[in-house]
C-alpha cells in the first residue's frame, strides 16, 4: 500500500477546493467548501485554538503537517502550530507548552503549509491540533480564527489571554469547527470505506409508510460513486443501493443524507433502526464500523407542528412594510396551515406594549417564541424572501401534542366569543408542563386618517421580489392598506393557568374554553366580525416555548374536529367510564375520568373529563 495522505478540509473565504492527489491520497473535513465565517475580537491578546482528531479510523495514522489560513496577516504575529495530548494548562491566563510538538512558521494572507519536525502517530486516546498566535490592539474586530459553517463537539476549542482567559472554551453549537488542515500519512486508510453516521430521529403514525435518513460518511481514498445497505426495523429487513451523482470526493468525513423508505408498523412504542452500509463502489466495505442505529417513534396520534410567527410592528416604523409583505406572502403559500400574529405598537391597532417575546426595535419576529427572526427574510440575506424556509424548519420540529379549535358565538348578539381548543398527547405523562392560551386575531382592517398611513422607506428600492412592489414603487407613505393578522384581544400573555391536567392520558383530547368579549374591544379593532379568527396556542410553561398552534376562523371548526362531528352523528349506544389506571368505574363524584361512548356505526369516541 502506498504511503497515503488525509487534509483536514478547510472551508474558507478563500476558496480552498481538494486539491488533486495521487492514488490512494485522501482529505478529512470538518467543514463545509467556502468558509466565509471568523471569530475574535479588538484586544491586543494571545490567542490558541484547536479542534480534536479521535476517529477510530485514523488510529496508527501519522501528522506530518497542517495547513493553516488566514484571510489577513495584518496585526498578527509569532504564529505557532502544534501537537498535544491534552490541551495545554492555562497558568496566569497563559496557556503552557503542548505536550507532543511545537512548530513556528511564518503569517502569511492565505493558507500556509506548516511541516512537523517529526511525525507523529495517532493513537486512540486522540490528539489536538492547533496554532496559536499574537494580534495587536485595533478599533474593530479581527475575527482572525477561521471558521467553517459547520459544528462539530470537538470540532473548535479556543483559549485567549483577555476574553477566554482562565480556561478553554468549546465553541460547540455557537461558531463553526476551525478552518485547519491536518496532512497525515500511514496505511491505516483503507481505499472503499465508508461509515453510517447520522440517523434524525423519525415520528411516524400506525399502519404508514414513512421516510428516514441516514448519512453515508466516507471514510476511503477512493471516494464514494455508490453504496450498497440494508436496515431492520420491528424485525423487517430491507435492502438498497444508492449512486452518487455526483461522487463523492476522496475526503475523510465527506458525507451526503440517503433516503430509504420505512414499513409500516402497527403497534405504538419505540423501534430501533439498525442500517449498516455492506458495499462501497462495488465492492465490500472495509470499515471498521460501518453499522449505525436510529430511533423511529410510532404513535396512534402524530401531532403536525404549525409554528406561529409573531410580528412586532406599527405604521409609524418604515422599516415594517416588509413584515406586512412577508406574513400576506406565507398566508398565500400555506393558508390552511400558517399562523401570523401582528403586536402592533403606536397606532391605532395597537393593543399592549406587554410583548410575549423581547423587542429590541421595531420590525422584529419570533418563532415560536424562541428563535428571532425576520418576518419577511427569515435567516436569508437581507432583500431576499426567505421566511418560508424558516417556518418550514421551525414546523419539523416533534410537537407534543396535537391542538385543534372551535369558534362560535355564545349569544344570538355576537357580543361574545366562545373558543374551545381540544389538546391530544400521543403518550401518557405524569405530569402536565404545558398551558393553553387563546389570541383573537382580526384580519381587514382598515382607516382613512393619517395614523393608518404605513411609514415607507422602501420607495424607489431595487432589488426587492415583486411582492414588495406596492412599497418600492409606493410613496414614503401609503395609504389604504388593509391590515391582517392583528392582535387585538388574548387570554394572557402566557398560557391559562391550570388549563391542563396531570397526568397526561395518551390519545384522550383535554378540552380548554375561553371566552373573548367582542363588543368590548371597540369597532377599531372589530370592523367586521365575519373576519375574526381565534388562535390556539399549546405553550411550555417553564420556558414560553410555543410548541404547537392551531387556528380556525369564527364559526367554524379545524378538521380534525369536523371529522369527529360526522364521527359523532350517529348515534351513541353505549356510555363506559374508566379511572386513570384503566379500571371500569361508575361515573365519578369528582375528579378526572375516562368517558368512552361507542356510537351505533361502531366507532369509539373517548374524551377526558373533569366531574
């Protein structure tokens, strides 16, 4: 076998594509291809950074060098890389010598190659590979260290004399792994190889097909052109192969997500998913672990996730036509299941300054009340519509519960408005950290004098998708507009208090009622009441977290409980109560019982209930 090499990939602003190698060379990477990301500060301070190699494939592989890179030079001084078991002991803020090698080199704007003195082979306690350097004090931040756009446990470890002065620090979950590149040699590196990493954990209801993932890491200098798998779950065994297209490089750590397709299961419980990959390219695989498990969830009930997007704006704000456009846009992409909420501020649909969320400055938007975003860009770059994209994430998070609503009037008048939410669990709990809360939501809203005229600063923009035409091709102030999704009147900022009860019985809806008094809230707010709708918000009491929502205009019922009424049109033959231990039970005095009504079509209904 020839003497092979592995480059821990960087992934820079300077594009640093895999270079070509000769037969048998590999790259590592921890990182995506265009790293355009940095960390750092303004101090004149010392800085260390690593990240650790502890695959079990690179046992018995050696570190012949690294490649460092840097996108400016520029007040930066005595760079070192180096080598160490452990990482090295911080004493007075500074950090001691690394235990294995040290190496100087020269700073240089791009990727400078550092060569070790000796090499030095990896062993399965693991190592840390790192540099250090000095920077200067300067107005603005350096942000030296580079980054890729990915995150890795190990991936990133930094140590500075001012900021990060008594201890490393892993930045895990908040920066990118650290752009280096490790050049190691050995015949460790196997040439058709590759490893199941990452499984999402799947949620699927009785008796479907569904979908999972799985991730193909590649672990060999040839690269991954196809695979050959199986994987087992509740005892049913499948096969199948998979091409890439394009290949995947000769990069150590290189992967790419395969679907495969899941039977159906019958039974509610927790499966283990066992996927191993047994060929590469052809041929079998020569990884020493190529198994991975999963865990795929099966309910009677899976709840659908729709996550609620609250605006924070008001007509005085400029800046705000953009939050307008973005909640109509999501209202015309997805109007049976989005859910917009506009707190409006110093205008005349202005109802509370009390925000659920923190407001720094107006426009602004939460998630759920728990990710800050844009209402109209989303994460996307500033100009381009991209709120979609982050809803549709937020939505694949598990709900908890299912939550379905009614709306009606309580009285021949109109004056009041009774909602009724329908809470399901598809698992039983002994206790309840979840609320219900209810927000009355008034759509067409309109006025004709000036404090209804929306603030504009986007006249004579460019650049902006046609939805924003009314404003960049509308004066600095437009008039006429019509107001959806406004706030005017809720149940509390949080969820009701009590408004669920423990212990929680799987598959058995928990019915909460509000009532909002419509001629209260003034013909402002309420200009018509055919335009009213009424949201439904399941919310974590401990941390405020929205974890699911539904919504249903005033009348009307969600689906879910449209079924249940046609369900629940014949006629009821036989009424049983149970206790919440599953025991037959006459109707209970007080307390929380199992009411289980079998209608003469032969169809079950069960509800809880509090006598």
């Amino acid at each position: 076998m020839t003497i092979r090499r592995i480059y821990l990939l960087l992934a820079a602003a300077l594009t640093l594509g895999v270079q070509s190698v000769a037969a048998g060379d590999i790259v590592y990477s921890l990182g995506d291809a265009e790293l355009n990301y940095g960390t750092g500060g303004k101090n004149a301070e010392t800085y260390d950074v690593a990240l650790r190699i502890d695959a079990p494939a690179l046992v018995g592989v050696s570190i012949t060098g690294v490649r460092i890179a840097f996108s400016s030079a520029e007040y930066l001084s005595n760079a070192r890389a180096w080598l160490s078991k452990e990482l090295p002991a911080i004493k007075s803020s500074k950090a001691g010598d690394p235990d294995i090698a040290t190496q100087t080199f020269e700073l240089a704007e791009g990727t400078t190659e550092v060569t070790f003195a000796e090499p030095y082979t990896i062993t399965a306690e693991g190592v840390y590979v790192g540099y250090s350097f000095d920077t200067e004090k300067v107005e603005q931040a350096l942000r030296p260290v580079l980054t890729t756009g990915y995150t890795s446990p190990n991936g990133l470890y930094i140590h500075t004399t001012k900021v990060f002065r008594t201890a490393w620090r892993s930045l895990y979950g908040t920066a990118g792994d650290l752009a280096i590149q490790v050049l190691l040699s050995g015949d460790g590196i196997k040439d058709n190889a590759a490893a199941v990493g990452y499984i999402p954990e799947v949620n699927a209801k009785t008796g479907t097909v569904t979908k999972a993932t799985f991730e193909a890491i590649n672990h060999g200098s040839a690269g991954l052109q196809s695979i050959d798998y199986t994987y087992s779950l509740d005892g049913q065994t499948l096969s199948g192969h998979h091409d890439f297209s394009p290949a995947i490089a000769a990069v150590f750590g290189a992967s790419a997500s395969i679907d495969i397709e899941l039977p159906a299961v019958a039974t509610k419980d927790a499966y283990q998913l066992d996927v191993e990959i047994t060929k590469v390219n052809g041929v079998d695989n020569e990884d020493d672990a190529p198994q991975g498990k999963g865990v795929v969830n099966i309910y009677n009930l899976l709840p659908k996730h729709r996550a609620v997007v609250e605006e924070y704006t008001g007509t005085w704000c400029g800046y705000c036509p953009r939050g307008f456009v973005g909640l109509e846009e999501m209202q015309r992409l997805y109007p049976d299941d989005f859910i917009g909420i506009s707190y409006h501020n110093g205008d005349p649909m202005a109802v509370t300054n009390d925000y659920p969320s923190p407001v720094a400055g107006f426009p602004d938007a939460w998630l759920d009340r728990v990710v800050q975003t844009d209402a109209f860009s989303g994460f996307s770059t500033y100009g381009t519509f991209g709120i979609d994209k982050a809803w549709l994430d937020r939505c694949e998070v598990f709900a908890p519960a299912s939550i379905d609503i009614e709306a009606n009037w309580a009285n021949e008048a109109q004056s009041t408005l009774q909602a009724t939410a329908y809470v399901t669990f598809p698992l039983n709990h002994s206790d309840c950290p979840y609320e219900v809360g209810f927000v009355l939501v008034a759509d067409g809203l309109t006025g004709t004098s000036s404090s209804w005229q929306q603030s504009n600063y986007y006249s004579g923009e460019t650049g902006w998708p046609s939805s924003m035409d009314q404003f960049t091709q509308g004066e600095k102030y437009v008039s006429g507009l019509v107001f959806n999704f406004v706030m005017v009147a809720r149940s509390g900022i949080a969820g009701i208090e009590g408004s669920l009860q423990a212990p929680i019985v799987s598959d058995v809806a928990q019915a909460v009622t509000y009532s909002f008094d419509v001629d209260g809230l003034g013909t402002t707010l309420v200009q018509d009441k055919q335009k009213l709708h009424v949201v439904a918000l399941l919310i974590n009491k401990a941390t405020g977290e929205i974890v699911n929502a539904n919504k249903v205009r005033v009348g009307g019922t969600t689906n879910a409980i449209e079924q249940l009424a046609l369900d629940e049109s014949d006629v009821v033959v036989r009424t049983d109560y149970y206790d919440l231990q599953g025991r037959a039970t006459a109707l209970p005095r007080s307390g929380l019982y199992v009411k289980k009504e079998t209608l003469r079509n032969g169809k079950v209904r069960t509800t809880l209930r509090r006598q």
